[in-house]
C-alpha cells in the first residue's frame, strides 16, 4: 500500500531531516527536564546560530534551493519522467526530469546531455510543463510561425504560396476615393 506520492528515496530524504528538527527539539526539552543549567549553553548556542546565520546569508542559495526542494517534491508536474522546457529571457533549457535533488534538479535532453538546474530557479521562472512540440535541449529563442495547417516553425517567417494581387480588381465593390 502506497501512503505517499514521493519517491522512496525523497520520502527517506524528507524523513531524515524531520527526524533531525524532531530529536534536536526533544534533546533540549529534556535538558529543560532534568534542570541543566542553560546559562553557558545558550551563549555558545547563540554564537554558533549567528555564525551559522550570516553563513547562511552569504549562501543564501542553499537555504532557498532546500526550500524549494521540498515545494518541488509535494508537485506532480516535477516528478521523475515528465519533460519540461524552462525559459530564461530569450533562451530555453529543456529536458525530461531524471532527478530532484536537495540542491537541483536534473535534466536529460534529447542529445544525451545532463543539465543540472537549481531548484530556487526552476520556481522563479517560467515553464513549460509537457509541451507539445519539442525545441532541441538549449538554446535561443527566434521568431516563431504559425503556419495555416498549425505547424510551428522557429526561425523563419511562414510566408504563404498563395499569389497576392496588388491590382484594384480585388476592391471592385469599393467605392473609389
């Protein structure tokens, strides 16, 4: 019986660290029990949280691809085997997922090429979840057509083999000004 839609991988991941916050959050409530004195603890605790606190600062990238991490594992549209294009500007990455990781996300495109995308990114920018028509892995996007039978071209104008008339005989019912 299936209790969850994570991975068993990124369900042990998830469970570690709550097991971490959950045991960090007993051991102190039992200090508090047996009356250890907090005087000295919390000043070498409140040193190594500031320490900790401006390393996290100048890495802030960790803290927020953890964050993400973990709003990517709750959505169905980022698990394994869906493809996703992701657009930078005028540029695309796009690839089929083989990995979430704490840190990044992993991409294989159709060449074979692995590309790792941080998690914090892949959130803050727009994407395009199984679309319809592949591009080709990265790269630049050009100006795009539609064509009259809805094909998609990228790069060139579609232009139609119809013959256009310049002539005043398309405008016989026009009054002439």
């Amino acid at each position: 019986m299936k209790i969850s839609r994570l991975s068993q991988e990124s369900a042990k991941k998830a469970f570690n660290i709550v097991r971490i916050i959950v045991g960090t959050i007993t051991l102190a409530c039992l200090f508090i029990v047996w009356g250890i004195d907090f005087s000295g603890l919390l000043l070498i605790s409140t040193s190594l949280i500031t320490v900790t606190g401006v390393a996290l600062f100048a890495n802030w990238s960790l803290l927020s691809n953890i964050t993400a991490y973990f709003i990517l594992l709750f959505q169905p549209s980022y698990s394994r085997g869906n493809f996703v294009r992701i657009f930078e500007g005028d540029n695309f990455v796009e690839g089929t997922i083989i990995e979430v990781n704490l840190f990044n996300i992993r991409l294989l495109t159709d060449d074979n090429e692995t590309i790792t995308y941080p998690n914090n990114l892949i959130l803050t920018r727009i994407t395009m979840l199984n679309p319809q028509k592949k591009m080709q892995g990265f790269g630049k996007i050009g100006p795009v057509s539609v064509g009259v039978d809805g094909e998609v071209s990228q790069g060139a104008s579609h232009q139609s083999n119809a013959p256009q008339s310049h002539t005043n005989e398309s405008n016989e019912g026009l009054p002439r000004g």
